[in-house]
C-alpha cells in the first residue's frame, strides 16, 4: 500500500512537535503584540484628545477673534456709514475726504486686530482701490498683485453674502495664502486679508515633537497655511476631522483637526508617531524584546528537540529503510544521544543481529531445499518418455536402421547425462541449449514430421550461467500439451540481452504454435498460483518457478500469455546475466 508523501509530512512527528510548540508559542506571543497594539491605541487616544481639547480652544479663540473683525467691517460698512458715505459721495472733493477719513479710521484700527494683515477698500464706480497693510506695507509690484486679484475677486462674487456664519474663505495670491472677508454697502466694498501662517504662528511654539507642525487645511485636504510635511511624507489631510488618524508614508504622523465654525477651513496638528510613543519606552521595549526572543527561541528550541528527539529517530529510521529494501547488515548508531534512545539503539541492533543470523540459517536451509529439489528434478525420468525412447530404438533395430539408433542412443545418453548431474544451480546457457536440442532430437523420432524448432541466441551469452531445466521444462511442457497427429508444431526460443538501470538482464522468449493455455490455467499462471493437478501435470513449471524465486528473489521474472499472431502459448522469462551478485544480494 502506498502512502502519499504529503500524508507522512502531515502526521510526521517532527510536524507534531512543531505545530505543539507554536500552539503554545503563537498564543502568547499575540497577546503580547495584543497589549501592546492596546497600549499604544490607548496613549494615542489621550494624546490625540488632549491635541485636540487645545486646538479646539484655540479654534474657538480664533472664531473669536474672525468674529469680531466681521462685526467691525459690518459696522463700518453699515452702523457707522463710513462704507456708505464712500459710496454715495456724488462730488469728488466729497469722496476723497470720506475716503481720507475711512483710510485714517482703518489704519488707526488695524492695530486693534492681531490677525489682520490688511483691509483693503474698493469702490466699483469709480474704479478706486486703497490697501492698508499693518507694519510692513507690500511692495508696489505686490500691492499690484493684489489689488488685481481683490477686483477680479469682488466682481466674481465668490465671498459670502447674506446670513451664513462662515464667510471667511480661503485665497492664494501671488504664492501666499489668506483667509478673506468681504462687506458691500452700495457699490462699495471693504475686505480684511488675514495670513494664514500669522494664524497659527502662536501655536508653533507647541510640544508636538521636533518635526511635528501645525497648519492650515481647507475642505479638499490641502493644506492652506505653510507645510514642510504634508509633501514631504505623503500625509493625507481627510476632511473627516472628528477622530484622529495615522497617515504618513516614509514616516507616520498622528493627525488631529479642529474645524472652524466661521470659514471653510480646520487647524489640525501634525504629531510624529514616535514622539507619542516615546511616552510608552520601557513597555514597548519589553514587548518587543519579548516577541523577538520568542521568535528566536522557538528555532533554537526546535533545534535542540531536533538534535535529541528527531535526529536519532531519523537515524532509526534511515536504518530501517535500510533493512527493508535489503540491507540486513545495518545497524543504528544512537550512543551520543540520550539514555532512553541509546536503549532502543541496543535493542534494535540486537535483534537485528539476530534477525540476520536466522535469516542466514533459513537462506542456508531454502537454498539446500533448493538443491535438494532440483536433485530430485534431476533424478525425475518420466517413465512415459523413457519407455518411448525405449521403444523407438527397438523398432529402429528391427528394421536395422543403425545411424538412427546410433543418433538416438547419442542423444539420450547426452540428455540423461545434463540429468543425473548433482549440486548443480547454475549451469552455462549453451548446456542448457544443447539439453534442449538433444531432447527435441529425441521427441522427433517419437513425432516424425510433426515437430519443427528455431534456437537463436548471440554467441556473446553462450557462457551465461542459468538454472538448468528452464528452457528444457517448458519446451517439454509444450510438446505434451500442443503435439497433435493433426498439424505440425514449431517451438521457438529466441534469446536476447537487455540493459536496464540496475543491471544486465537475459531475456527467453520460448513460443509454440500450438493451442495455446486455457483460460483457467493461463489465469492461475499470471496470478503466480500453482496449477499442478492431481496427476503431476504442470511439474515443471511449478519447479521452474520455485527456483527462480530461490535464486534469484524478485529480481527474475516469468510472463504466461498467448501468442495472438500465432495462436500458441508464449512465454518470457528475464533473469540476471550475473547471478553471484544476485545471490549474495
């Protein structure tokens, strides 16, 4: 019965040990990396809600501080009349004076806002834009810039009209970036530009790490305030700013937001991972160095079971394997393992030893039986073909026939001479030839005219040794089953050499053109069972075989079958061309 491969790696012990181990290894050390997975999620959400209680408070400030310009710009646009004189003003000796009033109202008030950068005043009509910008006037190409964007701005209506609470909107100008807000009274418009980097500037100063950063990002995720990180490590800006997240290619970032209630924009902070996890240096090191010796403890403890469980019972094993396919003379070497296996070494080699040396008596006392049975194979005369013969040479005196009876007598001293040989196995493959040849001789006198006969075998295996009888028991098994007074028989022996992997081997083919083996008894041949009857028939096969399987084990092989072209038994046998090896193996 043959077993799959895949099944002996699956119930292997070596598999069992390993699989026991990991079950006992893999629990533990995924609680481990639970725990701390745990630990390291639990530290994150308090940083993140302590990051994110602060940047909604100063979210809220800011609010604060964005609604309290939009009520001044309300106020100036409409409680006090400043926007609307501006815009009413029919005279220009009117308007430049409501004009100069506004820009010295507007500059002294500047001050009183942090955030502002600049109000900026536009009256469409006349085509007028003034700019007050707070320490640091613009350049004139800058305020060029942006007095350009601001009208193209107005006259785009993109700034928010009416009731909404978020009227702060998001601008680029000339590569910076600001928060806008715009009142019209009439067809004048009063705006304020607030930096974006003017306000987050007072939360830089914030412990979120040295490469940490805080910024600016409006609804799409981009950031709108200046950002050495977002590019840099791939950090993505969700709009979904409610929880906090991980984000970050090449390094990872906790990323905490805030929105604004008063512009279309969120202040989030950029928190690096390790910074977090610096809080946590001794527990993380401890899991860590925890989960790596557990991974290198497992291959060094499932090589030491290997060298003291596994490694002798492969030796036992190979040795074992050893002794089944033939080699009886191994013995297991176990004497630097432990005491328990050094035992089992004793005992297997013991027995072995003992097992060689009954098997060496029962080889000794088949192969006696073998020579004792082919002596009596030998000894055997068929009374029915001596008295024959017998009679054949008294006929053939009778009518004087002297060189008949000189070939006949010639012919059946030679055959009873290859007979009564004794303590003979093997015997050269021209004898046996030459002892099939005389007994056909013989069996052509008794059937004159009815029996015809080819031998060929190359000169080169002439000296083969064979079993003797081989060739001559079936050639005589034929001419008892198949010579018939009816229709001639022609037997054919056809000898050939053969190179296989593990050795020559001598092929004989013997075939007749008789009727060939019945059903029955050609089953009971391929099967290997005897089919000698109650009267001796089939003898010599039966011997045939039994030698066979004596000398030479499984090596020799016999196929029964019948000859479809020529409608007779044929038969083929293969043995070794060198049976000393054969014997000793």
């Amino acid at each position: 019965m043959n077993t799959p491969v895949g099944y002996w790696r699956r119930t292997s012990l070596r598999a069992k040990l390993i699989i026991s181990v990991l079950i006992m290894t893999i629990p533990l050390v995924g609680m481990l990396l639970y725990n701390n997975y745990y630990a390291i999620h639990v530290v994150r959400d308090q940083v993140a809600d302590s990051y994110k209680n602060m940047l909604n408070l100063y979210t809220n400030q800011s609010d604060s501080k964005l609604d309290d310009i939009d009520s001044y710009m309300r106020t100036v646009a409409g409680t006090g009349y400043d926007l609307l004189s501006l815009s009413q003003e029919a005279t220009e000796g009117g308007y430049y004076s409501a004009k100069i009033y506004l820009f010295n109202k507007l500059n002294n008030d500047i001050n009183l806002y942090d955030p502002v950068s600049s109000f900026f005043v536009y009256t469409d009509h006349r085509q007028d834009f003034f700019n007050i910008s707070k320490n640091n006037p613009t350049a004139i190409k800058e305020n060029e810039i942006i007095q350009n964007y601001m009208i193209d701005y107005i006259h785009s209506e993109l700034f928010s009209t009416g009731s909404s609470s978020k009227v702060w909107k998001f601008v680029r100008i000339n590569q910076e970036n600001y928060l806008i807000d715009i009142v019209r009274s009439g067809d004048a418009y009063l705006g304020t530009l607030i930096s974006t980097d003017e306000l987050v500037k007072p939360l830089r100063s914030l412990q979120i790490g040295e490469e940490g950063e805080v910024l600016l990002a409006n609804r799409q995720g981009e950031p709108i305030s200046t950002s050495k990180l977002v590019n840099e490590y791939g950090i993505e800006l969700q709009q979904k700013i409610n929880e906090y997240y991980i984000s970050g290619t090449n390094k990872k970032f906790l990323v905490v937001g805030a929105p604004s209630q008063r512009g279309d924009f969120s202040l989030n902070a950029l928190i690096p991972d390790q910074y977090i996890l610096a809080n946590l240096p001794y527990l993380q090191s401890i899991v860590w160095f925890i989960t790596i010796a557990a991974f290198l403890f497992i291959p060094m403890g499932l090589y030491a079971m290997r060298q003291s469980v596994l490694v002798p019972l492969y030796r036992l094993l190979r040795t074992m394997k050893k002794v089944r396919e033939g080699d009886w003379s191994s013995r297991v070497e176990l004497s630097n393992t432990s005491g328990e296996f050094q035992l089992m070494g004793i005992a297997f080699n013991a027995m072995m030893s003992e097992v060689e040396r009954l098997r060496i008596n029962v080889y000794e006392e088949q192969l006696n039986k073998q020579k004792e049975e082919l002596q009596r194979l030998q000894l055997q005369v068929n009374p029915h073909f001596f008295l024959n013969t017998l009679n054949i040479i008294y006929n053939l005196a009778k009518i004087k026939n002297y060189d008949l009876i000189l070939e006949m007598t010639m012919s059946l001293i030679e055959y009873f001479r290859f007979m009564f040989r004794s303590n003979t196995s093997f015997v050269p493959l021209k004898d046996e030839l030459e002892h099939t040849l005389n007994y056909l001789k013989i069996q052509n006198l008794r059937f004159p005219d009815k029996l015809k006969w080819t031998i060929h075998s190359p000169d080169y295996l002439l000296d083969v040794p064979i079993p003797p009888l081989v060739i001559q028991s079936f050639v005589e098994n034929s001419i008892k089953h198949a010579v018939t007074l009816d229709e001639p028989l022609t037997i054919n022996v056809q000898i050939e050499f053969l190179i296989e992997e593990h050795g020559s081997r001598m092929k004989i083919s013997i075939r007749d053109t008789g009727p060939g083996y019945k059903n029955d008894i050609l089953e009971k041949l391929q099967a290997g069972r005897s089919v000698e009857n109650e009267r001796g028939e089939h003898t010599g096969i039966w011997n045939v075989e039994r030698r066979l399987r004596l000398l030479y084990g499984e090596v020799a092989s016999i196929v029964y079958e019948n000859d479809k072209d020529a409608h007779g038994a044929k038969i083929e046998m293969i043995i070794p061309t060198n049976p000393g090896l054969e014997e000793t193996r």
